[in-house]
C-alpha cells in the first residue's frame, strides 16, 4: 500500500511507524461509511471519490455540512477520544480509503512523541484545509483529544 498524501513529505522513520496500522477501506456511491451516534473506530483519509459529510440535531433534518474528496479526511473523532461519531458520512462517488483506528494512532503518538507531533500536524493541516484560519484550532482539539 502507498502512503497516501497527508504523509508524503514526513519522515520516513515515523512514517514506518504509521505504515502497519493502516488497512484498505472501499465502498460503492451511496453506501452510508459513519453513522452518527455509533461508537467511533476510525480515521479515514480519501485516496479516491468523495463524501458528503451530515450532521442531524435531535429536533431537526439532516444538514450537509461539507463534502470531502481525494486527499481529504474524515471521522476525527477517532482522534479526539470522543465515544461516538458526531456525523454521518456518506459516499457521493465511489470510495477508496486508507484508514486507521483511532485507539492505534493515539497510542502510537502517546509512545513516539516526536513522531505522534509530526502526525498530528500534517493531520491539522488537512482537518484546516477546509476552514479559513483553523489550523491551530484543530491541531489544538487534537492535542487535546490526545491527552484524553
């Protein structure tokens, strides 16, 4: 499997450490990925397709709130420790993923701190991408869903 683009220009050494934790993810246009309110299990970064990200507030309908494509990354809350997924994710396009389990990246930023900043970062700078101003916002949020 290649590393996918969020860690192209990363240090080799801690890339081989992420290297092992990922699995090949794939789904079909239309295919519900996150459902949200079940438990959280992983971070997804896109290699191909696109998804269309929704959020349901408990008195309301659905609301769209992004659609991320080929690059981008979905289902931080795997990062931030939260208990559940805040979202649903469907595919808009057929999907290829590369992902990773949140507990297996928190812990290998939690032994390889050097490494685990590292990660986080190039992670801040795609979670940022689609915020004007965010990065240190969300690379704030992930410091601290790292410490939880």
């Amino acid at each position: 499997m290649n590393l996918i683009a969020v860690f192209r220009n990363m240090n080799d050494q801690y890339t081989s450490l992420l290297q092992p934790l990922f699995q090949s993810y794939s789904c079909r246009s239309g295919e519900i990925v996150i459902q949200q309110g079940k438990p959280v299990d992983y971070l997804y970064f896109i290699v191909t397709g696109k998804v269309e990200i929704s959020f349901k507030p408990y008195d309301g309908s659905a609301i769209t709130v992004s659609h991320v494509g080929k690059d981008g990354l979905f289902g931080w809350s795997a990062l931030l420790g939260s208990p559940t997924y805040t979202s649903s994710v469907r595919a808009i396009e057929d999907l290829e993923t590369v992902r990773i389990r949140g507990t297996d990246l928190r812990k290998l930023c939690a032994e390889h701190r050097e490494a685990g900043k590292e990660i986080l970062e190039q992670i801040a700078n795609v979670a940022s991408s689609r915020w004007n101003n965010a990065h240190e916002q969300v690379k704030s949020m992930l410091l601290i869903g790292m410490q939880q």
